[in-house]
C-alpha cells in the first residue's frame, strides 16, 4: 500500500534530522543578501524543507565538514530557505526540488546545482563556480548512478531539457542494473523529477510516453515480466499522470481470478488510483490481510518515534521540528486505518471494517483518529450510524461531521 511507503519514507527522513548548520545566518533572507553585499561577500542559498532527508543528510556530514564551514564562512554569507515556511522566496528563486544550493554575486546567480552533495563535491563546485568557471556539477562517471541522478537534475535547472532528457532514459533503463537498491528512489523522487521535466518540455513527455509504450509493447508480445508491469504502472501513474491506460486495464482483468492476484501484487501502485478514482469496492476487496497492514502501519509510526527519541537535541527549533514529525507520521497512521476501514466496508467486509476501527482506536486513541474514520467513510460514501459513537457530540468541531453522517444514514 502506498501510504505505508509513504510512511516507510517519512521514517527514512527522521533518521537524518538535525536543526541548521550553526555558520548559516539567522537573518532573515533580505537582511543576509544586503550583510552579504556590505561584506563584499558572495551569497550562498540553500533551499530546503522540513521533510527533505537529503537536505538532513548535508546538515549532518557535508556543512559539518571542516573544509565547508571554512569556505562558506570566508567566502560568502549563508542562508536556508524552508520552502514551506517561504514559498514566495522559493518561487522567486526558482526552487523545485530539494536541497537546492545557489551561488550569487550580489544579484547575479553564478550557479546552483540540485541534490545531495558531500563535502567534496560540494567544495569542487563552491570553487569552479566561484571563479567563473563550470556553472553546474562536472558530468559523473558512466556507472556512477547517484552522480548521474544529480547530473540529470542539473541539466534540466540549467534549461537543458533535452539533455536532461536523454540522461533520465538511460537512468530508467539501467540504473537497476548498477545499483539495485535504487529501486525506490527511481519510482519516487526520480519520477517525481522526470515529471516536472515532462510539464515543461513537450519533447521530454513524448519521449517519456514512447518508453511507456515500448515497455507496454514488451507486456503485449514478449513474455509478461512483473517489472515491466510495474514500469508501465510509474510511467502512466508518477510520470505522465496519466491514469486512463491504468484504469482501462483494470477494468479489464479485475473480475478474473488472476487478475485479482496482480492487482494486489501491485497494489502499492494502484491503490490510491483507486481512491482517488472512487473505486472504494475494489480497493476493499483487494485487501488480503487487514490485520496485517494495521500491524506494519504502527510498527512503522512506533519505528518513527524511536528514531526521533535517540536522535538528541541539537540546536534551537529541535523539538518543535521533532513534534512535527511525530504528527505527520501519526497522520499517516490515520490516513491508513481510514482508508482500509472505508474500503472494507464499501466491500461489504464490514466486521474486519471494525475491527481495523477498532485497532486504530486502541493504538491511538485521540479525537484525530476517530475523526479520520469517520471522515474517510464519508467520502467512500459509507456512512454507517455507528460512526456516531465514535465522536464526541459535545465537540463543536466534530458538529459538521456528525450532521454529516446524520445526512448519510438518514438519522
């Protein structure tokens, strides 16, 4: 199930949290560009987000790094900017994607590169740009499949888009060869770039949809590869948002026995098209182990919360950041229940619907959990007058809910 995925990454992102690199200025972006000016200083910009784990990662090893901290410190004024906390600044800078390092000379950008750097890298670039030279990072060597991710990055923020085209195929075809662990990046956050760069080049996105169509021509006359299945599956789903092919073709296996078998197997793909789409039934009866998806659910939000309490406080903000991404992780807890409760009972499942109601509830029993339930089955169009007893009536926010159900069950 994709939730859990998601939830498998936010716990990924903890592991690596650390508040700001101490040299970055506190000022706020206008303040440290002028000191910056006044200093005859260049003016370095990192773009980052509370949830960005490769922006973690740089906090902890590459501007912890002694070299770093010397240029930086020696050469220019630096600051951070949360995406999230400074959207219009980012949309202003042009940031995408995190981490994104920019280099200026007052208003000039010198250069900016996107994606994890260590401290070499990072110095190589700080170095070259700096003194005119080579304005993104040096092309990586063939096999070097991170270097070459970062590479296809810096051409497409570069306006190479043909380029950077050429170099994500060469990645989806072969990256795995290299470096199987990538898997989940290359359905994530590699996806996630090939389809920006797909929004903006024309070119890109029919080059991406003829490798669509070349791995659905290899599902049609060679012999059926789960991997080619699933690629299919990305390219329509995380890169072409496209999901007409994806839905025609489970309209057209789900009431065969085997195509019931693939479509769970895949079902960490097709699961939110079917919720997005309202295909509440099939969802709930492609679910073989409620209990069990419950069970990796909290094993994933208590995993979380351990990382966070053996990750110690290091700097001002910690624990207001930690507190926020104990949340997030325990709304993802609650999306899941919701959606697996809602699901099961549109299927007609409606004592294992309780039952995973139930767990919820004893697992983490606030007013947030009872209200995911109940809100996730009203927008599965599964109201039941037993969601009332799982809200407060003396609540005033829970008040539109309960008139809501009410509606629904004509109570």
């Amino acid at each position: 199930m994709r939730r859990l995925i998601a939830l498998l990454t936010v716990v990924c992102v903890f592991s690596a949290a650390t508040a700001s690199p101490e040299f970055f200025s506190h000022e706020p972006y206008e303040q440290a560009k002028a000191l910056a000016a006044k200093q005859d200083k260049l003016f370095f910009v990192k773009g980052t987000a509370v949830w960005c784990g490769p922006c973690k990662m740089m906090d902890r090893t590459t501007f912890k790094d002694k070299r770093v901290i010397e240029w930086l410190t020696s050469h220019a004024v630096s600051v951070a900017v949360d995406v999230d906390q400074q959207p219009a600044i980012a949309r202003r800078l042009r940031i995408r994607a995190m981490p994104t390092m920019i280099l200026f000379r007052g208003d000039e950008e010198l250069g900016r590169v996107v994606g994890y750097r260590d401290a070499g890298k990072l110095l190589a670039w700080l170095e070259s740009t700096s003194s005119g030279g080579q304005k993104t990072a040096p092309a990586p060597e063939p096999t070097d499949i991170q270097g070459r991710m970062e590479h296809a990055r810096d051409l497409y923020f570069s306006g190479k888009f043909d380029q950077a085209t050429e170099e994500y195929v060469w990645l989806w075809k072969h990256m795995l060869e290299y470096d199987p662990t990538m898997l989940g990046v290359r359905s994530s956050f590699m996806a996630a770039d090939m389809s920006r760069l797909a929004e903006e080049s024309p070119h890109a996105r029919a080059v991406f949809a003829a490798l669509r169509d070349e791995t659905e021509n290899r599902l049609k006359t060679g012999p059926r590869r789960w991997d080619d299945l699933r690629d299919w599956l990305l390219l329509n789903e995380n890169v072409l948002h496209n999901r007409k092919p994806i839905m025609a073709w489970i309209d057209r296996i789900k009431d065969r026995p085997s195509g019931r078998r693939t479509l769970e197997r895949v079902g960490y793909i097709v699961d939110n098209v079917l919720i997005d789409e309202g295909r509440w039934k099939l969802y709930g009866e492609l679910i073989s182990n409620p209990e069990s998806a419950m069970r990796q659910a909290a094993s994933l939000y208590q995993m979380s919360v351990r990382i966070i309490e053996n990750n110690p406080p290091n700097g001002e903000g910690k624990q207001a950041e930690d507190d926020t991404q104990v949340q997030y992780a325990a709304q993802m807890y609650r999306d899941t229940a919701g959606a697996l409760h809602a699901a099961l009972l549109a299927a007609g499942r409606d004592d294992e619907a309780w039952a995973v109601a139930d767990r919820a509830i004893q697992f983490l029993d606030d007013a947030k959990t009872r209200r995911a339930l109940v809100e996730t089955a009203i927008k599965a169009g599964q109201a039941r007058e037993k969601h009332l007893e799982l809200l407060d009536a003396s609540a005033p926010e829970n008040a539109d809910l309960i008139r809501e159900v009410r509606a629904a069950t004509g109570g």
